[in-house]
C-alpha cells in the first residue's frame, strides 16, 4: 500500500507541477517562468542552510545540557524536507517548502505533527516496526 502511495506521489505531483509551469509560461513567459523557478531554488536553498545552521546549534547546546532535543529534531526534518521541496522546481513544492522552512509556519506544521503523533501513540497506531 505504501509502495501505491508513493508511486503515486511521484507521478502526479511532477505531472501536477508541470501543468502549473506551462500555466505560468502562458501568462508570464518563459523568461520570467524560468527566472521564478531558479530565484526559489536559490532563496530556499539560502533558507533552508540558514534554518538548518541554527537548528543544529540548538540541539548541539540542548545536548550538551543533558536534554533530548524532540522539538529541534521535528524542526530539523521540516528544513529538511523543505529545502528538498524547495530544490525540486515546481510552485506547489516552493509553497510547501516554504511553509516548511519559514519558521512562523514551520510552528504551526510542528504542532500539527506532534498532535497528529500523540493521537497515533494513544490510538496504539503508531508504530516503529516494519509491517507486511
């Protein structure tokens, strides 16, 4: 099923965000299109070194005070992410990867994360183990 999923995934978001790139050019040029797509990979990246820098010296000073860094490490892989997404051309994947960089809308996501994860913990849905 995840196989499914991820597949899927791959295909349709490409297929998605091309659509939008060829709307865009219709409307702006290729110039310009061209010119969007390169100035977010640019910024994003930019960004997401940025983010990531920080967020590795907050875990770094939390570890070294005995404590587990949880919210830095869910931070960490939001940047992650959102670099990737920001890297990867297309509008859809700027705008996620953007709200997963920024760190105003990277807070919100977080909190939604860490709910969505004690849901699945108290469900006894969350699992750490592979399953068939």
């Amino acid at each position: 099923m995840m196989l499914f999923k991820l597949i899927l995934l791959f295909t349709i978001v490409p297929v998605v965000e091309l659509a939008l790139l060829l709307q865009l050019n219709n409307y702006i040029g290729l110039g310009y299109t061209i010119l969007i797509v390169l100035l977010t990979g640019v910024t994003g990246a930019y960004l997401a070194k940025k983010e990531g820098r920080g967020i590795i010296a907050k875990i770094k000073m939390e570890m070294s005070e005995g404590r587990m860094p949880g919210d830095e490490l869910v931070n960490g892989l939001c940047v992650l992410i959102g670099g990737a997404f920001l890297l990867t051309p297309g509008l859809l994947t700027d705008i996620s990867g953007f709200i997963l960089v920024i760190p105003v809308t990277r807070s919100v996501l977080k909190r939604v994360i860490k709910n969505r994860i004690r849901q699945m913990v108290e469900e006894g849905t969350f699992n750490f183990y592979y399953r068939k």
